[in-house]
C-alpha cells in the first residue's frame, strides 16, 4: 500500500466499521467467489500466515506492527511473538509473514518469518524470535515500510526464501542467513515493489520464475531464477496489484473450516476467507489481491479473469494454509507417568473387565540420546520392561495444549524392544500425549507383543486414571 493512503487509512480507525462492513458484502461478489467473515479481532490488519492450525496475523496500525497475533475465526487473539523494538518507534511498517515449508531449503517446517523494515526474523513454534538477516549492508533503510517474502515451493530457487523492498530490491536467502540479489527493479518508492511467488512449472506465460508486484505502476514482472531478464505478466494490466499466490495442487483448509485462502480487508478491520470450494476452480492459476478493490485471476497462459467481484476493499496481506505435515522434533523428552485402564472410551474410570496398566518413563525424541526407559506392569504381576528405543516421533497437535513449561511437542510415539516378565524379544509401541496440567487429559495407547509377537497387551487410547505426562525441551 502506498504511504499516503496507508496514513491516512490508519489514522481513521474506529467507529462505523459494521456500517462498511455491511456495505462491502451488500456489493458483494458481482460474479465469482464471495469471501466468509472470519474475523475483524485485529485493528488495521497487515500480514497473514497459516499452517494446518496455525493462522498468524500482524496490525498495521501505528505502534503495534511489533506484534505478531495468533488468531482464529472465532473471535481468539494471543500475542505469539513480539519482534524487538525499534528506536523509532511507534512507527507504521508493513510486516509480512512467512510460514517455511522445510524439505530441500533446509528451513525448519512450520516455523514462521517476518519482514518488517530492513530486517527479517525468525520465530520458532514457541513463540521465540531471533534475527535472521539484515539488509543494511545492502543499503536498504531500517525505516523501509513496504516489504514481501515467500519460500520457493517448486525447487526453482533452491528451497530459499526470497524478500522484496520498496527500493526494487528482490534477494534470496538461504537456510542460514546467506544473502544474494536476485534482480534490482525500478527503485522508484511509488512502485511499492512486493507481494511475491513463484510460479509452477504448469504455468506456462512465466513457468518457474518469481512474480512480483509494482502496485504503483500496475504491473506484475516475472523473473527468472537468473535474475537477468524480466516480463511483464497480466495483459491487460491489473490495477494496483499488491500481490500474488499461485492456488497449490494441495490445496488444504484451516482445521475445523473449510477455509483455504485468507486475506484482509484493510479499510474495514476484517479479515475474510475463501474455501476450498471457491479456490479448487483456479488450481495452477495466480490470484493476485489488489489494493483498490477485488482478486483477479491469471490463468497459465497469461490471461486475467475475475475471481470474485468485490468492491470497496483495500487488500493487503493474503495467505493460502499451508499444507506442510508437522516435522518431528528431535529438541525434547517426555517424562512422567501413571496408570489407564485397557478398555476406550471410559474417562478415567475403570468399567468391569478392564484392567489397570500403569506405566513409567523417561524418553528422547532422539533415539540416539540417553537415558530411554519405560516400564509397564499390569495384571497380576506382568511387566515389560524397555532394553532398547528403536524409534521415536514427537509431533505438536495444534489442537492440543501441554501447558507448562512450554515444549515443541505434545504428542510422543515409539516403538522400542524389551523384556516381558523377563524374557527377551518382546516389542512395545505406544502413544503418549501431554495435553496439560493436571494430567487428566493426557492420554496413553499401548500394544505390547511377546517374543512370538503375539498381542499379550492393548490399551487403546485413555486418559489417565492417575499421573502425569510432561514434555520438556531437551536438557542437553
């Protein structure tokens, strides 16, 4: 968004906003999809990012553009992450997000980058942030307000992130900070060079280059991973672009929605989103948010068409979920303990004919790391007893809160090798989860096999009757 409009927009918040709101729906869509409500939780909102779970949000708004929300379309906020503050500050930035896809970049999966400034960090699924690049040295200005960034999901920029400034700057970055101008546009502030993404292999106008936005001019350039020519894309041109998003082939919704494609609504507080049935028509195509009104579309071979029809709407951040499986953790342990009874379904409390197993134990993450000890006893003296961990899986369940201390994982399973009753060659494979204090609503599944590997155990999933389980960051 360009400054003056920025300035103005952010100085007249308050009052009157269902009255817009009202107005923007009641013009509504003329032809095409028509965006859902999701929420208006955050004043002047700027940047979005989603995971699977995960919807992350930054304000515009002067003096809050250090903070990044967590949010949900039910009316939730939290402050996920603070960025440090800035000597100028209150300032008005626009603080783009970022969630890393991990695989061939090296990036860790799911944890989220912002730009704001000159600068970009990097937050971990706690919340923690860190400096990851500085852009001073390559003379971009700390008081820079329009930015861009996105990670290369097509492998044609190597996995690396890429970031874009109002000076015409667009770089790479790669997984540990290393930086490389990939093209200098026009330098010219009215440009407002942002918005960027790289086009799929199946879009044949501009197949494996990065798109990027110049709302000032209305035109979209495409730029090869060479960096040493570029096009003009969008015949004929769109209007104030502010970015672009190729619509996956794994299109994925929020969790417990259908929404796939979220975007704000600037002038209004707002921020709408679009399902899977509105996005799934245009997979392969680019949908590109414009400042001044509406989402088009770009079809592979350069053609524009509508996507939806709304007016009166000031785009700025927009985001589709990111469909990335949640890595495993090898930074933790679980520890703790407690008893379940061996029939589903029941609480914590024992029903006739199930039996009580209790259980105890210490467990890496990694399997290379000591000590790993479980031991489960049941039924009239019966025990196994764990000699050796043969693999191990922590993995965070954004519906599912650990509580304290804050850990990357809630959930734990294994598989390891043993002794039962004291005889070697039994196998063991368990679920434990840690959903918070007081331990009520962990869980435990077990199944434990004999040296024959016959099925002597079944614990399907239960709650614990007595005890606790507890995720830690590792205490290497």
């Amino acid at each position: 968004m360009k400054t003056t409009k920025k300035t103005r927009l952010a100085t007249a918040i308050g009052g009157g906003l269902t009255i817009l709101t009202t107005l923007l729906l009641a013009g509504g869509s003329a032809q095409g999809a028509t965006p859902t409500f999701c929420t208006n939780v955050i004043p002047a909102p700027n940047g979005l990012a989603a995971s699977q779970g995960k919807l992350y949000a930054t304000s515009q708004l002067n003096g809050l553009s250090q903070n990044i929300y967590s949010i949900d379309c039910a009316g939730g906020k939290t402050t996920f992450a603070s960025l440090p503050a800035l000597s100028n500050s209150p300032n008005i930035f626009e603080v783009y997000l970022a969630v890393a896809p991990g695989g061939a970049g090296g990036f860790p999966a799911n944890f989220l980058y912002a730009i704001r400034g000159n600068k970009v960090f990097q937050i971990d699924l706690l919340g923690n942030v860190v400096q990851f690049a500085d852009f001073t040295a390559e003379g971009v200005p700390p008081t820079n307000i329009h930015d861009g960034i996105t990670f290369d999901h097509t492998g044609a920029f190597q996995g690396k992130m890429i970031v874009t400034f109002e000076t015409g700057g667009i770089y790479t970055v790669d997984h540990l900070g290393n930086k490389a101008l990939l093209r200098q546009l026009s330098p010219q502030a009215s440009n407002v060079t942002e918005g960027p993404d790289v086009a799929p292999s199946t879009f044949t106008s501009a197949a494996n280059k990065l798109l990027v936005t110049q709302e000032g001019v209305n035109t979209i350039w495409a730029v090869p991973s060479g960096g040493a020519s570029q096009a003009a894309v969008g015949v004929p041109a769109i209007v104030e672009p502010e970015s672009v998003h190729f619509v996956p082939s794994n299109v994925c919704a929020f969790t417990g929605t259908q929404a796939a494609f979220f975007t704000t609504h600037y002038n209004v507080d707002s921020i709408y989103y679009y399902t899977l049935a509105d996005v799934s028509p245009f997979i392969g195509d680019a949908l590109v948010p414009r400042e001044s009104g509406g989402i088009k579309a770009i079809l592979p071979n350069g053609t524009v068409t509508d996507f939806d029809g709304v007016t009166n709407v000031t785009h700025e951040g927009s985001t589709f979920v990111d469909c990335v499986i949640p890595p495993p953790f090898l930074d933790g342990r679980m520890t703790g303990g407690g008893s379940v009874f061996t029939s589903s379904g029941i609480g914590q409390a024992p029903i006739a004919g199930s039996i009580r197993v209790t259980h105890g134990f210490e467990l890496h993450c990694d399997v290379a790391d000591n000590p790993n000890t479980l031991e489960i006893n049941w039924d009239g003296g019966n025990n196994f007893h764990l000699e050796n961990l043969v693999s191990a899986s922590c993995t965070d369940d954004p519906n599912i809160d650990s509580g304290h201390p804050r850990a990357p994982f809630d959930t734990y399973v294994g598989h390891g090798t043993g002794k039962l009753n004291g005889v070697l060659g039994a196998t063991a494979d368990w679920t434990f989860i840690d959903a918070g204090e007081p331990g009520s609503n962990d869980t435990a599944a077990i199944t434990i096999k004999d040296q024959n590997n016959v099925v002597v155990l079944t614990v399907l999933t239960n709650f614990l009757n007595k005890g606790n389980h507890q995720a830690h960051r590792d205490n290497k």
